[in-house]
C-alpha cells in the first residue's frame, strides 16, 4: 500500500534541503538573505514542487531532473504568498505558522524578498538549461521556462491576483469565479504537472493527461483553501480563517454554500482520478495526493 504521509515528508525534506543550497548560492546578500530564507523556508506543504517531481516519477525513472524545476515553482508561489499578505493585498498577519514577511521585517523588504525570490527562480531555470549539455533537454528546459513564466504572469497568477482584488465585494457569476481560481491559483499548479511532465519527456497523450489532472486539482486546490477559510483551524493552518467573509471575497463557499462547494472539490478529484487512467501505478503518488488535496487541514 502507498505511504503518502511518508512519501509527502521524504519529498518536502528534499525540496527543503534543496531550496537552501539554492538560495546560499543565489542569494549572497546580507540584506536580502535573512528575509528571502524566512518567508521560503518557512513551514509550507511545498505541493507545487511535489506535484512537480510527482509528475515527472509518472512518465520516467529519473524524475530527478526536475528538481529545480520544482524549486523553482516553490520560490514563485513564496514570492506570490508575500505579496499576496501585503496591506495593499489581502493585509495579513499571519503565514505558515508565524509572522508574515512585512510584519516580521518591514514592506519594503517584503516587497524585495518577493521580487529576489521571482528572480531567482529564473536564475535558476536559465542556469539549469545552460548547465545542461544536450539539445534535446535544453528545448526541454526552455518549454518549461517559458510555461512557468506564463503562468506566473498575466496570462496565470497575476491576472487571478488582479481579478481577485477588483471582484472584493462584487456580485460575480460561478464561471467568473471560476476563471479567477484557474488563473490565481490553478496556473501555477498545472504548470508543475506540465514542467514535471516536459522534463521526463512525457509523450504528447501522457502531457496532456497529467495536465488535465493539474486542471482539475488545482481548482479543487483553491475550493478547499476557500472551505478552510472558513472552517479550518488557524493554528492548524498558520493562517487565519475568516478573512475572506470580513473582506467580502469572491469565493465558492460565498457563492454555493459549504456543502456544495465540498461535492464540487469531490468532483474535481474524480475528475483528476479519471485522467490518470492510461497510467500504471507510477502514477499513484499523484492518484493519493488527489485524496490529500480535499481531505486536507492546513
Ligand atoms: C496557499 O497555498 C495559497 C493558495 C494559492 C491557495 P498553500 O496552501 O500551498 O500554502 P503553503 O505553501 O503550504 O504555505
Ligand atoms: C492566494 O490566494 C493566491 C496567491 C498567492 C496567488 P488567497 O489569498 O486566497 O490565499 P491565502 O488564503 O491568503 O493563503
Ligand atoms: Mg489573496
Ligand atoms: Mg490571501
């Protein structure tokens, strides 16, 4: 039988142990060092690195490779999760267990320590291509690149970032809102099925299946965030709860109820669970983390 627990906290390790060497070699400035190790070497799931590295173990023995990768989606979605707690953003306090960024330095390192963490995750992309000595994975490297840039820009994070600050207090339709999940939230997850997927030369069918999967999951990625903003334990969670109600959010609990926000999440699993169809066990890490994602605390 599958040991998720394990398989979770063998590969958070990993990731964990890589993104500081990572950042001891990118980031040798005294002032920027303390800020930047806080805020990412703080205690996160690191889902989008896992999925990542999950992705590639479904289509080859040397997933490996997609380490930096994963890395690199970890110190985006840092960077995003800084910004996004900004007083000009959603103002909060609170962040993995403990003080958020500008709370613990102040905004204008906060606002630094985003930006360092968004560059060197491209630092650390175009230096993984360059490092890399065949044609083949280097077209390989350069799709990845470009598929976590777009996801991370405005055509993916930052335009459900937007969205999601303009609709605050609006009245928005279900497909909206939806929309909004798949961009703020969604991109950057599928981009690691995708990356993960491209760098263990994934065949065009297992491409497209692993990132029907990071479709699905995704959405129901940020329904359940939504659910434990409202239900979830604060210091379970390292975050507080109730500020998507105080500051009037869009959300599916806000606009389907809990409980059909729940039946959505489940659907979505299924639907993620359908896509992995054509694969052998390889793909069981990804089939438990589907479970994971809905049954989930924090
Ligand atoms: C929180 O992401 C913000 C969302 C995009 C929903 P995570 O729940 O992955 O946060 P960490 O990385 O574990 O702190
Ligand atoms: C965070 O969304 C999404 C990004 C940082 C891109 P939320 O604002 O809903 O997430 P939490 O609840 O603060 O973690
Ligand atoms: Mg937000
Ligand atoms: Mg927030």
């Amino acid at each position: 039988m599958f040991d998720l627990p394990n398989y979770l906290k063998t590969n958070r390790e990993l990731v964990n142990r890589t993104l500081k060497g990572y950042v001891q070699h990118f980031c040798r400035s005294g002032r920027m060092r303390q800020p930047v190790e806080y805020a990412l070497l703080g205690d996160g799931k690191r889902i989008r690195p896992i999925l990542c590295i999950a992705s590639s173990a479904t289509v080859t023995e040397d997933y490996h490779i997609a380490l930096p990768a994963a890395c690199a989606l970890e110190m985006i979605h840092t960077y995003s999760l800084i910004h996004d707690d900004l007083p000009a953003l959603d103002n909060d306090e609170m962040r993995r267990g403990r003080p958020t960024c500008h709370v613990r330095f102040d905004e204008p390192t906060a606002i630094l320590a985003g930006d360092a963490l968004l560059n060197m995750a491209f630092e650390l992309l175009t230096e993984s291509a360059l490092n890399l000595n065949t044609n083949r994975c280097m077209t390989a490297w350069v799709k990845v690149m470009a598929c976590i840039a777009q996801a991370s820009g405005c055509r993916g994070m930052i335009e459900g970032q937007a969205r999601d600050l303009a609709f605050e207090g609006a009245t928005i339709s279900i497909e909206a809102l939806k929309d909004m999940h798949a961009l703020k939230t969604g991109a950057l997850i599928q981009a690691a099925m995708s990356s993960g997927a491209i760098l263990g030369e994934a065949s065009e069918e297992q491409l497209a299946c692993l990132d029907k999967y990071g479709q699905s999951i995704g959405l129901a990625f940020q329904v359940i965030d939504d659910i434990l903003n409202i239900k979830g334990d604060p210091c379970i969670m390292g975050k507080a709860v109730g500020t998507d109600v105080t500051r009037a959010k869009n959300t599916y609990p806000a606009l389907l109820g809990l409980a059909e926000s729940e039946r959505l999440a489940r659907r979505l699993v299924e639907r993620a669970l359908q896509a992995l169809d054509i694969f052998d066990n390889r793909a069981d890490p990804l089939r438990f983390i589907a479970h994971y994602i809905i049954e989930r605390n924090r």
